[in-house]
C-alpha cells in the first residue's frame, strides 16, 4: 500500500486519520508489511493490503506481525473463510481456560494454515488452479462471459472522463478493474471487498498497481470526503444491509463533479438468483437524491443489448417505468456534471492491450468434423438459466479457420499478444468481439 494514499484514509469507526505505525517490509513508496493506527485502534497491512475491520482476527493478526510472523498472518486470512474465522475465534475470545487454551488453539489455526503454505503462496500457478476449492468457481470461471459484467462495457467512455482516482467498491477478484485497466492506468485504482482472498488474487493476477483495502461496506467507508473522481460498484451494492448509509458515503467520498456508477442492481420487482436484499428501480433511485445530483436509471437488457449490437447509448434518455420494473436489474449513474450526459459516447471495443492474454470460452470446446475446426458452446444448466442474454448472444457453433485453430490447440490461447502475426490479430479482434476469444490477465488458466 502506497504510503502516500494512507493520507487519503479515515478510521470508519472513530473517524480519525491514520499514522504509520510500523513497516516491517516494503518497496520504494509501497508498505508490504505494516501497521496503521488512529485513535481507537490498530490495524495491519499484510501482504500490501490494508485489513480494516474491527474483529477478533485483527489482534491475531497484528500479533503475528509483531512477532515477525506476517507469512502465517497471510496464510491465515488466505486459508480460512470468514464464517470459519469467525464461529473458531469468537469460540476462543470466549473460552473461560485463560491464555494457555487461547494461545493452543491460535497456534493450531496458523499449523493448520501452513499445510496450504505451498498452495497459496504459489503466484505462479495459474488463476484458476486457486479457485479449484472455491465454492464460487463456476461463478469465476464463467464470469467474463456474464451479461452483468458486459454491462460495464457501455460506461467505459463515461469512466476515462472521469478516471483520476477510481474506487472499485465491492470489487471481488478485480474483474471489473482489470477491463478498465486495459484503458486507464492501473495506479488510478482502489480496490475494496469484505474478503480478503479475493483481494490478494486481484493484486496478484488482475490489476496489479492498484490500492487494496479489506472492509466492511456495512460501515461508513475509510476515506476523506471527495477523494474519488470515479466510484462505481458492480453486483453487489444489492448484498449490502445498510444500502442507504452506503449510498450516502458513495456521495461524501465522491468528487463534486464526479461519478457515482452502480452497475447490476438487482430489481425487487423480478426475480434474481442469489437476489440479496434488492430494492425496485424507484427505490433504488430514491437512496441518491440530492439537489445536487442528476440521476439516470437503465435497463440492463437494453443496455447490454444495445451494446452487443454496437449502438450509441444516449444518457439523456428516460426510461418508462414498465420497462424499468420488469427488467431483472438495472443501472444507475449519477453525476454533477450535466455535460457528461450530453456527449455522444461510441461502446467501446473489447480491446486488444495491455497486460493480457487470450483463451477460448471456456464454454467452448474444439471439435474437428470433415476436415474443418468447429467451436461447440456446451450446455450448462447454470449458465442458462442465470445468464439469458449471454447464452443468446454466444453462437451455439463456430467455424473457424485453420490459422487460428493451430493456435488454440488443446482449446487455450496463452501467448503475448504482441506474438499475434496482423492476419491473426485481426481474426482474434473479431472473436473476441463476439466474446468467443477472451482478454484475461497473464496466467489466467
């Protein structure tokens, strides 16, 4: 964590700044290993991530690192989740055998941590071998092919306007993020999320450069009134208790004339897979009213189906409010700044640059029939019924030629893009237009 941007935080529960307390690693500007500190507490930086929460883990933690233990400190936030963490260290915090039994039963948390010590370390493994334990893998391993995800693809122009500092709230694995990154600098972006897990594969695969933060969205956010010039959420602001305290720190943290993005609002009035705590598009729309702000909401199918067929998106359009209550999620954008509104924005292209590589969908498989080389999309019962409008757009079946066949293989494209020859840049522009070819982070799979 860049020393500098720790000037940019506030405490989220006393509301005070922070100072560096220790460094017990780093690199140039950046503290690897560390501990902050403010008025009421402490809290540790592990692995270039600031853990900010307030629980029984955050005194393990700190102790670790004091003891020059910031490996099982990691390994521990890496290997356990957090209902784990939880049910075994409040059952320790109210143990009535005094420290020994404390101490015992810490000691076996970090052995028991150490076991995966290879596994988890290992950054050189491919991103997905991480996930083959996971129990969102198949959300994952699917997700650059999600309708929820396109929907981020319409907002790219809006965003590079405003792309000074970006907060990326609720970011997962940094999927979102890393898309972005491919236009905009890695360096202009925090990334925020409850799990600490995905925190570390997103520094480690996705958007390296950025800032990483793990917090609790139920509180107020850890930052200085109008830091951000950008703050967009993607999925999960539905999965927040407190939505109207979050919508009111979107707004303080935000810059006067920035941009407050909420991609994949989940419609009360429709039905969602895994729906959270989802609130109608009127509802939505009331939690970011403010004298000062203008609001747009939009329907995500015709959002995404506007940017699957290559139209311009006017923002000064208004929506009727049947297609707004049928529609399964939504997107809401809310500026200052009315001229945004008024610029014709062209969809971005998926493009070819960057850091990255190239695979096949992993919904395709290869299959040879007479001598030409066919993409088959399996079938997956999941997939289908959760992402509709995806499963529409993505052929069934796909011929492709022999040039680029040599290159898939066994059914995976790793290679530099810069090794691509002009006849082969051009076919994989074109397949990864129609999401058939996939831009993922080197060592993806």
């Amino acid at each position: 964590m860049d020393k500098y941007f720790i000037n940019l935080l506030k405490c989220p529960f006393c509301g005070g700044i922070f100072l560096i307390d220790s460094i017990y690693n780093e690199a140039k500007s950046d503290v690897i290993c560390g501990i902050i500190k403010c008025k009421c507490n402490e809290f540790p930086i592990i692995g270039g991530i600031l853990y900010l929460k307030f629980n029984s883990l955050t005194p393990i933690l700190l102790s670790l690192i004091k003891k020059g233990k910031s490996s099982d400190a990691l390994l521990l936030l890496l290997r356990m989740n957090f209902d784990e963490v939880w049910a075994v260290l409040e059952f320790i915090s109210n143990a009535s055998h005094g420290t020994l039994i404390n101490d015992f039963l810490i000691r076996s948390l970090v052995i028991w941590s150490k076991i995966s010590r290879r596994y988890y370390l290992n950054n050189t493994l491919p991103l997905v071998k991480h996930l083959s334990t996971d129990s969102k893998s198949f959300y994952f391993k699917y997700r650059f092919s999600a309708e929820s995800l396109w929907s981020l693809y319409p907002f790219i122009p809006l965003i590079r306007k405003k792309s000074r500092l970006i907060l990326d709230l609720c970011c997962g694995m940094g999927h979102a993020s890393f898309i972005l990154s491919r236009y905009i600098d890695a360096e202009n972006f925090v990334c925020a999320d409850h799990t600490f897990k995905n925190l570390y594969l997103a520094k480690n695969y996705f958007i390296k450069g950025a800032q990483f933060l793990c917090l609790d969205g139920n509180y107020s956010l850890p930052f200085k009134d109008d830091v951000f010039e950008s703050v967009f959420m993607l999925d999960s602001l539905h999965y927040i208790k407190s939505r109207y305290r979050l919508a009111t720190e979107l707004k303080r943290v935000s810059d006067p004339q920035g941009l407050i993005l909420l991609l994949h609002l989940h419609n009360s009035l429709s039905h969602n897979i895994g729906a959270g705590y989802p609130l109608s598009p009127r509802e939505w729309s009331n939690l970011f009213e403010s004298n000062d702000l203008i609001i747009r909401v939009i329907p995500e199918d015709l959002l995404i189906e506007s940017f699957l067929s290559d139209d311009q998106i006017d923002f000064n359009q208004s929506y009727s409010e049947s297609s707004l209550d049928s529609a399964n999620a939504i997107s809401l954008i809310a500026i200052r700044d009315q001229s945004l509104f008024d610029l014709k924005y062209k969809f971005e292209p998926n493009r070819l640059s960057g850091s990255c590589s190239l695979i096949l969908n992993p919904l395709y498989k290869l299959s040879v029939n007479n001598g030409k080389i066919f993409l088959v999309k399996e079938t997956l019962n999941d997939f289908t019924k959760e992402y509709k409008i995806s499963n529409k757009f993505l052929p069934n079946t796909y011929e492709i030629d022999d040039n680029i066949g040599k290159l898939l293989g066994g059914g995976a494209l790793s290679i530099s893009l810069g090794e691509l020859d002009s006849s082969q840049l051009e076919v994989s522009n074109d397949l990864v237009s129609k999401f058939i070819l996939l831009v993922v982070p080197k060592n993806y799979m």
